[in-house]
C-alpha cells in the first residue's frame, strides 16, 4: 500500500474539494472582504470549509480572536478524534512526527476513506491520500479568490455560495437517516440557532459565542442519549472483523 495507490485515492476527494473551495474563495473575497492572498493562507493552513466559512464570518463581523479561536477549535475538534481513531490503523513503525502531520491532511473524506481500508496503512499511503485533496483545497480557494471581482452576477455568486451549504446538508443527512437519536440532535442544534435568531435579547449575543452555546449544548445533549460504546468499534473494524471470521 504505497504512494501512488493512495494518490489514487485522493482524486475523487480532490476534485470535490476544488468546486467547494472555489465558493469558499468566491464568497471570503466578495462577501466578507477578505484579501485573495489571506484567502488562500486559511486554506492552506485549514483545509476545513465549516471552520474557514465561520471564522471568515466572523472576521468580518470583527469578532474578537477569543471568539474566532474558540469557535474555530470547536468546530474542528472532531478531526482530533478521527485523527485519534485513525492513528490505529497505522503501521505501528510510523513515528509520532508524522503522525502528527497526517493530522493536519486528515478530513471528513479522507478518514471515511482511509478508515475502511482493510489493511494496515503506511505512511507512504497517508501522504498520498492527503496531497491531492490538500492541493485541490488551495487551487479551488485560489481560482475562486481571484475570479470574483469577475462574476458580475450577483445571482450567481449566491448560487456558488450554495455548495458550501449543500455539503454541510451532505455530511449530516446520512448519518441522520440511520440515527433517529443523531436526528434529534440535528434538530436540537437548528431549534438553538433559531431562537438566538428570533428571541429578543440573546439575539445580541455575538455570532461567535452563538456558535459555541449551540455546538456546546447539541454535544452534551447527544452524549447523554447515545453514550460512546462499542457499537463505534463495530462499526469501524467490522470489515476487519470479517476476514478474521473468515
């Protein structure tokens, strides 16, 4: 399981990764007035769509950087567990510092992929895995930075701006087909949103902090009716399981 087979790998994930991040440098530059260049260094520094959509958000609402950095690490805390959960499948050879590096390429789309891989993997496959979809982040960010200022139609940018939102539906739906407890907690999150948005008084609260109650809240609410378990592990090492059943 070398380079090139996880390059392979990465393409799917890539190409999905430039129409998203071209919206993603489309709406930094022309919406919240973001520079291209600063555009392009969140996505290099990132490669998170709902992290670099909410803190762009809030740059531009000039929050301050408490609020940006504590919503930002909330929002991104989960690839801390799937770089966790991943780091088991790893060649136990592989040392810590390229662990760590695998960490920062790991994405929704690279664990799903590279979680279900029946073999142990190696660090050749995590580089190839991560590159192309790293490289297709910056270069959608980057055609869609520079390429604002030319799409006069503003009609247009609001339906680029849709993708992001189409994939963020994308990640939950799933999950909330086969979970009617993940559902409620999908729900829980959007009745929060809405009162903040409506109810007079805490509609003030900053956009920030906002994002942290709700995020804060819809966690703690799921880990009470669905604890972690086992059937995590089931669900992961199943394919695993299989073949030494076999």
């Amino acid at each position: 399981m070398g380079y090139l087979y996880g390059l392979k790998k990465g393409i799917p994930i890539m190409l999905g990764y430039i129409a998203v991040s071209f919206s993603f440098g489309v709406m930094a530059v022309d919406s919240y007035g973001i520079t291209p260049l600063t555009a392009i260094i969140i996505s290099l520094t990132n490669v998170t769509s709902s992290g670099q959509q909410a803190g762009v958000e809030m740059i531009s609402h000039g929050l301050s950087l408490f609020e940006i950095g504590l919503t930002v690490l909330l929002i991104n805390l989960r690839y801390s567990l799937m770089s966790l959960s991943l780091s088991q499948k790893l060649d136990s050879t592989t040392p810590t510092g390229l662990r760590l590096l695998f960490g920062f390429g790991i994405t929704d789309e690279v664990y799903a992929i590279a979680v279900t891989e029946k073999e142990k993997i190696n660090a050749r496959y995590m580089f190839g895995i991560i590159t192309l979809p790293i490289i297709g982040w910056v270069l959608g960010t980057t055609l869609g930075a520079f390429a604002s200022k030319l799409i006069p139609d503003e009609k247009l940018l609001d339906a680029l701006s849709i993708a992001l939102y189409a994939m963020f539906i994308a990640i939950i739906i799933p999950d909330a087909r086969r979970s009617l407890k993940i559902t409620f907690v999908i729900l829980l999150s959007i009745s929060i949103s809405c009162l903040f948005y409506y109810v007079p008084f805490i509609k003030e609260i900053g956009i920030g902090f906002k994002i942290i109650i709700s995020t804060v809240i819809s966690a703690l609410f799921g880990a009470i009716i669905s604890p972690i378990n086992d059937e995590i592990n089931e669900i992961e090492y199943s394919s695993k399981d299989g073949d030494d059943n076999a």
